[in-house]
C-alpha cells in the first residue's frame, strides 16, 4: 500500500475494442467514443479545503476500483495537495492506493488532519500529516468509529461524535448466535466526546470525555459538531433518535458549553444543511428548510443573539447549495437557478448582494473561504468535478482527474425550456446524439432524477447509472428533465408535487417527451426511460400507467405500491411531511390509484427491473410486488436483477459496471427500432471481459475475469 508517493499521473489507455451489447448483433462504438470501462473508472474531486493562511489546499480524489481486477469494493479515496503559493506548482499525491481518507481538515497550526482505518486499526480513528509529507500520525482513536470531528483554536482539543459501543455482554450472546434485530430500538445512538490531546506524539493516547448534554438527555444523537471560534463552546446538531428519518425531519441546533450546558438553541423548521459559526462567533450561519414541509435544506439563514432565524436573501428563486463566511460579515453561496449554478457573495444583513462566478463558468457544487480565497469543486459537460480555486477576481482549474477525456468525442448538451400541458414551464438538460443530423430522428433514452426533491445541473451527467455520454455515442439522445417538486427553482416550484403523487410531476416527464418529438430530434416509437428512487417511481409508473408511451422501461430501487410504500420506508415522517402530507389512513384512495401496480394490466412494456436487497429507503418488497405482477399478466417482457449487499442505490464497483452494462444492453435491444416490444429479452448473463481492456476476453472463457476458465476468479 503506497502510503507517500511522488507526482504519478495514472491515465488508463485509450480502448481499441469494438463493443458487443446487443444479442446476436455487434454495436460499433468507434475508439474516440466513450466507452463502458471508461464510465467505471471515471476519476473526481470529492472534497476541498483551505489551510489557515489560504496558501495551500487539501483534496480528496475518488478513484473506483476496477471491475473484475480489484475486489469489488466503494471507490477509493486519495489525499492530495496543492501549493497555492506557486503559480507552476503542481498537485502533490499525498496518501494514495487502497486508502479511504475522509473528512480532511487543517489543524490550526497547520497540518492536515482526516479520518481513516489503517492496518492495525479497529476502527476509524483521526491521523494528520505535515504538508512536508512523511508519515502520518494517528491522533485519536475510540472503541467506535470516529465520526464527525472540529478541532479547538488552540489545536489542544478535539471534538468528535462517535456511537455507543455495543455492551459486552451482549456482544458475547451474539458470537452465540444471540443476533436477533429489534428493529429500529437496537441501533445506537451517536454521542458527543471531547479529546485532549497529550502533545503531537501521536501515540493515541488523548485523554477522552463523553460531553454529557443537558437538557438532551440519554435520549438523543448528536449528528455534526464544530467549536466555536472562541473555543468556549461547541455548535452541534441533535436529533431525538440515531433513525435517519429523524435526521431530515426532527434535527435542531444548539450551542453548548464545553461541560454540555446548552447556551443555546436555535428552532430552525425542517431540513437543515450546513451549519457554521462567523470567524467570530457572534453569528451562526445554516442552510435550512423555509418550513416543516419544505422539501430541501436551501434557504441561507442567519441568527444572532437572539436566536430567530432571518433568510438572508428571502427573494432568492433557487436553492443554496453550500456556503462558506468569507469574513465576519460576509458570507459566499452556491446559489442553484435552474440547470446552472452561479457564486455569490451577500452581507449577513441581507445587502451588499454580487456575483462573483457567472453561470457561464461551470457547475459548482462545495466552496471554502480563507484569506479571500476560494476553493471549489466545479464541473462542466465536458469533465466530472475538478479542483478549482478564485483569487482576486480570477477563477482557476487546477486538476484534470481524466486526461483521457481529451481523446474522447463528446455531444452537445444545453438546457432545454418547454410548457407543460397546464402551461407550467419545465426545464431539463439535453445531451444531442453524436454526430447529430437535423435530418434524422433518434431513440431517446429519458433519465429521472430521484427525489423529487433534487435536480439535475447542466454539468458532468454521465456515471453508472446516467449514461450520458456514452448513450448519445452509442446514438441516443438523453434527457433529463427537472419536472415540477426539482429544486433549484425555489421553495415554491419544489412544492408543486406535493400531495399530488404521479400526478402532473410524471406528466411533466411526457410532456417533454411530446416536446422533443416536436422538434424533430426523437423517434415517438423509440422512447426509454429509466431512474433511481423517485425516478425508479417514475420509470415504474412509464411502464404501466403510460405505458403505450413507452418501448423499455428501467426502474431503479423505485416504488411500485405507495401502500406498502409508505409502511416500509425508514422515512415515513419526511414521506408525509414532504411529500403526501397525508398518512395512508386518511385517503387510502389516493394511496392506491398513485401506485404503478394499480395500472399493472395497462403493461405492454419491456420493464428490467433492479433493486439493493438491502435497501431500507424503497424496500425491494417494492420490485418484488412489481415484478410478480407483470410477471403473472405475461404482457411483456420483464426481469428482476437483485444486487446483494447493495442499499438505496449501487456502491460496489462490480454492482456498478453490471447495472451498466445490463441498463444499456436493455434498450440497445428494444430501442433498436420501434417495432421490437414483443421480441424475447436478451440472455440475463453478461460475459464482462470483452467491456475490460485489462482483461484478456480470449482466453477468459467463463466469464469471472481470470482467464483461467476455472471459475473461481483467482
């Protein structure tokens, strides 16, 4: 394991495979187009952050693993650093390989602290490391994980949350087959520690204290810490329970001493995001809901003393993303409008409001402020997120995660604008296919986001399961539409599908549907859909309530039956509060008649169906009841691909490249003309190797990668 390591750029060599998807039938990618493995290994800039004198920046670089060489597993993720101080200086692999490093941060004294579990370690502890490199040194270790953490002024003390270990003797009645799950009482709950440290030996030998809160009682979680910039207190968010449900609907904000006395609390309604204090303390800053039933964290408050929340730019049409105090009176957003993003900069009392990043200069997603400077992580439709920096005036790409992007043709993607059946104006982003004609019309594959309460920006869209670019290579147009409940086009805008389920937010999608086949670009008999969660909700409601619309279907961990739904989910509260604002027993009707299977015999579309076993947020009981209804009406094909271990959505790089591969063969086979709905579905195994440079295809006869033919992938 490469712990320090020079300057290595690892770029993966083009592709000279020509790709078979399709049954009995090669589709020609040409070797300047994207291709399978090249999604799989997409590198990006997962987080940035500013050292105290703004002369350097730490990142983090995911980097996946690679199917069917590495062992399946979450991306990896990489310390770097760069020199802000050197106009030539380039990015310095710090820790790099097999290595997880997470929540990266700067000690006041100016190293680099983050969390990771190295080799001799049971769990995850805090190391930091000097920006002149030798090896790191671990800080703070606990019997559990360490959580979220802030480090004292005087970088003598280290906050941290962490949960509660499970008692001995219960853990002694597991290894004996005492395992048994009280569902949702069992989990433990996440308390708050106060680590002093003994010296910079980095002997782990910090002296810890559980911070008793009052008022809280043993009753409560606390979800995020920072210390104050006076270091008298900590500003912490707390919900009743460790359920994630609690987490979106029931989180608060207080101020407590370094003994837990509560100095404050502050009812902020809702959601909540970020939550800092100003350089001085005087001043809390927070992305929060404007109300209980707003769908997302995106209004950015501030409250003094008095602790009543004021929305600093109360006329703001969009959503905020993230937030940075550029000093003690100014604060600098992500402001979300639409498709784009723009940075700003506004006073605390709501003046003094400008533009510092147009929209024309990329997609923006996490900022951090020292000095005057900022660091960001943007991206454009030509590159996945990137490490940038804006200084006096003057916005700076410093990374290039995927050189191999410059030898690959990519569409055109804009954003598109049409009405809705009711007159309502929609948005969405299109990528035109490769090498597009006027003349010609194309299949289209429409992509959903989740949600509803999310949206898709005019950035990087292509990864695993939003094939972007590698379906307008393989000649399909792809749409993404932000139908109404999206945010980025303010509180207003994202309530309009509230209580109203499948109602005019899934006829928003058809419309634009009717739309581009409008215009002339897409094929009316052609037409896929697919998504993830609430966009697996309305691919599951594309294949029966509009099915004659549709020739492939692809729901992705969506809901099928809002009854069963809603009795399920691990986020029944938000369910209600944000979405049907009505519980089941209250309008069982309206329950039923917005679930896709209530329209099941409506079927006559090619549906893949896939789904984690293990997802708690849309049960897999949701394709189950899918799948078994169609099944059973024997109307059309349809298949239902489990993934084991996976939740609300893929993690592992294998899982990742089979739903890939599986989605694109899917409407490769129906999509291939308009007449081919009947037609029997493609074999459900998938032979990998020819989609893998690094794997020889000739000689890996059964498929598991080694090419020994053995089967046992070693």
């Amino acid at each position: 394991m490469n712990r320090i390591s020079g300057l290595v750029r690892n770029a993966l060599v083009a592709s000279t495979m020509t790709v078979v998807l399709a049954t009995g039938a090669a589709a020609q990618q040409p070797d300047d187009t994207m291709q399978p493995w090249q999604i799989a290994t997409t590198r990006s800039i997962s987080s940035a952050v500013l050292s105290p004198d703004a002369k350097h920046v730490a990142y983090t670089v995911s980097i996946p693993r690679k199917p069917m060489e590495d062992d399946s597993g979450s991306s990896w993720a990489e310390l770097h650093v760069l020199d802000l101080s050197s106009e030539d200086a380039e990015p310095v692999p710090f820790i790099t390989g097999e290595v997880s490093i997470g929540s990266v941060a700067w000690t006041p004294a100016g190293e680099i602290s983050f969390l990771d579990k190295r080799d001799g370690d049971d769990h995850r502890s805090l190391y930091v490391i000097s920006t002149r490199g030798g090896e790191a040194r671990k800080l703070v270790e606990h019997e559990t994980n360490v959580g979220a953490y802030s480090w004292s002024p005087d970088g003598n003390s280290v906050a941290f949350t962490a949960s509660q270990k499970k008692a001995e003797a219960a853990e002694k009645a597991a290894k004996k087959g005492f395992n048994q799950v009280i569902y949702e009482e069992d989990r433990p709950f996440t308390r708050l520690y106060l680590a002093k440290l003994a010296g910079d030996s980095g002997n782990a030998d910090a002296e810890i204290e559980e911070v008793e809160i009052d008022g809280a009682g043993t009753s409560s979680s606390v979800r995020s810490v920072r210390f104050l910039p006076t270091g008298s207190g900590l500003v912490i968010t707390v919900t009743p329970t460790p359920l994630i449900d609690d987490s979106y609907a029931r989180i608060k904000t207080r101020v407590v001493g370094l003994d837990g006395a509560t100095q404050r609390t502050i009812n902020n309604p809702g959601k909540l995001g970020k939550v800092l204090p100003s350089p001085n303390g005087s001043t809390l800053a927070m992305i929060s809901a404007a109300d209980l039933n707003d769908p997302a964290a995106g209004r950015l408050m501030v409250t003094g003393s008095d602790d009543a929340l004021q929305d600093v730019a109360p006329d703001f049409e969009g959503h905020v993303a993230d937030f940075a105090w550029k000093n003690t009176d100014t604060l600098v957003f992500i402001a979300d409008t639409g498709a784009e993003t723009e940075v700003r900069e506004i006073n605390v009392n709501g003046r003094s409001a400008s533009t510092l990043i147009a929209a024309a200069e990329g997609v923006f997603t996490r900022v951090d402020a020292r000095e005057g400077k900022l660091a960001l992580l943007g991206q454009r439709p030509q590159h996945p997120t990137e490490l940038h920096t804006f200084d006096a005036g003057k916005l700076t790409r410093h990374t290039d995660s995927n050189p191999w992007l410059d030898n690959v043709r990519l569409s055109k993607q804009e954003v598109v604008r049409y009405a809705a059946r009711d007159g309502l104006e929609i948005e969405g982003v299109l990528i035109y296919p490769l090498d597009y004609s006027k003349e010609q019309r194309y299949p289209l594959m429409m992509i959903v986001h989740g949600g509803p309460e999310s949206h898709y920006r005019n950035g990087w869209l292509t990864g695993y399961s939003q094939l972007g670019q590698l379906a307008a290579a393989r000649g399909y147009a792809v749409f993404y539409p932000n139908y109404r409940g999206s945010t980025g086009r303010g509180v207003e805008f994202s309530k309009l599908s509230q209580a109203d389920a499948a109602g005019p937010e899934f006829d928003d999608y058809v419309d634009g549907v009717d739309h581009l086949i409008k215009i002339g670009l897409v094929d009316k008999d052609r037409v896929g859909i697919t998504g993830g969660s609430y966009g697996g909700y309305a691919s599951a409601w594309a294949t029966t309530y509009y099915s004659d619309r549709f020739a492939a279907a692809i729901p992705f961990v969506g809901i099928s039956d809002n009854i069963s739904k809603v009795g399920t989910t691990d986020i029944p509260r938000e369910m209600h509060d944000v979405h049907h604002r009505k519980w089941l027993w209250e309008d069982w009707e309206y329950f039923a008649k917005s679930s896709p299977i209530y329209y099941a015999k409506r079927n006559h579309t090619p549906t893949l169906i896939l789904h984690g076993e293990d997802d708690p947020r849309v049960h897999p009981s949701q394709s189950l009841e899918l799948h078994r209804h169609l099944k059973v009406l024997d109307q059309a094909p349809v298949r239902l691909v489990l993934y084991p271990g996976e939740g609300h959505g893929n993690r592992k790089s294998a899982a990742r490249f089979d739903y890939l591969l599986r989605t694109l063969r899917w409407f490769d086979h129906y999509l291939a003309d308009g007449k081919s709905r009947s037609k029997e579905p493609p074999a459900y195994e998938i032979d990998y190797a020819p989609f893998l440079p690094w794997v020889d295809a000739t000689e890996d006869k059964n498929g598991d990668g080694d090419g020994d033919g053995d089967g046992d992938g070693e």
